[in-house]
C-alpha cells in the first residue's frame, strides 16, 4: 500500500489495481470508508507499549518434527524416460521459452 502511500489515505483504487480488480465508482466510494474504518483499527495497535515484548513470529512455541534422513532407490531412469514426449542426453528436453 505504497507505505501508506506517504502519510495520506489509503486509496482503495490504489490497492484495487495492485489487486488487478475492476472497481466501479459506486464500489470504491462503498469501500473507501470501509477501508478507513479497518486500518483505523489497525493503527490502535501503534498506541500499544510492546517495548518489554521480545519479537517471535509465532504466538506458541513451534517444533518441527522431521524425519531422520535416508537414502532410499529412486525411480528406474529407463522407466521415467519412456514417458519423456523429448529426450536429449538422457534428460527431459522441453522447448525453450526464454530468449
């Protein structure tokens, strides 16, 4: 939102095209106030003192449980080839779409 686009309203048409919608006048003279009404909202949290809170990105305690890390066969090189529509050199040939 263009950091709120420099200290002025949020500008709902703004967000709307970064969104790729196609408002009508009508819809974003609804919305305009209603966005207001919402990032009001979300400005009350700048009023709050968080200076003893430490930073986290989660609320609880997160522990990844992973599995232990095994070699294991992969699929049969002559069996995934055959399904391959183009092959050069042993690997999937596709067409190229970059100049």
């Amino acid at each position: 939102m263009q950091q709120e686009q420099k200290g002025r309203e949020l500008d709902v048409g703004y967000v709307a095209h970064l969104a790729r919608l196609h408002l009508t006048a009508e819809e974003l003279k609804t919305f305009q106030p209603q966005m207001e009404h919402i990032v009001g909202y979300v400005r009350q949290i700048d009023t709050l003192d968080v200076s003893g809170v430490e930073p986290t990105s989660h609320a609880v305690a997160v522990t990844n449980i992973l599995r232990e890390d095994r070699a294991r066969p992969g699929l049969d090189h002559d069996r995934v080839m055959a399904n391959a529509p183009s092959e050069a050199n042993g690997l999937f040939a596709v067409p190229k779409i970059v100049e």
